[in-house]
C-alpha cells in the first residue's frame, strides 16, 4: 500500500473535520425560549434555567442586540445578518461560527472563544 506524500497536502484547519454537514432549523419562538432559559442560567449563577446551545443552528437575521449571551453555545452557528450589536459574548464559544468583521461590535467580546472557518 503506498503512502500518501503529506508534504503536498494541506492540514484540514482544526475543528473542520467537525463542521456538521446540516444546520438545524430554530423558529423564533423556540429561540425566545432557548435564550429565556439561557438568561435564568445565569441569572442564578448556573443553578437554575439551561446553558443554551445553538450550535450548528441558522440563525440568519435574528436580532440578537443587546442580549446577554454570556457562555452561550454558537459553535458553527450560522450568524448571516444576525445583528449582534452590543450583545454580551463574554465566554461564549463561537468556534468556527463565520462572523465577519463588521460584525463584532459586541459588547464584552474580548473573552469570547472566536475562531471562524474561512468562509
């Protein structure tokens, strides 16, 4: 069996090997539901209410200003046209989730897990 010559192939970029093959859909009123059980979470220190985790999930165009989105699970989430202006993404992981510039007017972003897929 020949072996392949891994000096003329690139690395798959980490986490690309993880990217999900389908997005899930979430209407709005499950995202107002996610994310008011999202808040309680940390409303309690994470007693109560439950982390939200819409990875892989397309949320393009929802209005996200403003929203405390502390800790919350955007992995690989489809954020086109998602406005995330002044929204709180302390710690949240964002891995691999395309966020272009313009984008990250984000209040509070600096400790954010953010490492975007080339799109």
């Amino acid at each position: 069996m020949e072996k392949a010559d891994l000096s003329k192939t690139k690395p798959a970029l980490p986490g690309e090997a993880s990217r999900p093959d389908r997005l899930r859909a979430v209407s709005l009123e499950a995202l107002e539901q996610i994310l008011s059980a999202h808040r309680i979470y940390l409303e309690t220190s994470r007693q109560q209410g439950t982390r939200a985790d819409l990875s892989a999930a397309d949320l393009t165009g929802c209005d996200l200003s403003g929203k405390a989105l502390r800790r919350i699970k955007l992995d690989h989430a489809l954020l086109r046209n998602a406005n995330l202006a002044y929204a709180n993404l302390e710690k949240a992981n964002l891995i691999g989730a395309p966020i272009s510039r313009r984008r990250r007017s984000m209040r509070r972003v600096s400790s954010a897990r953010i490492w975007s897929l080339p799109s």
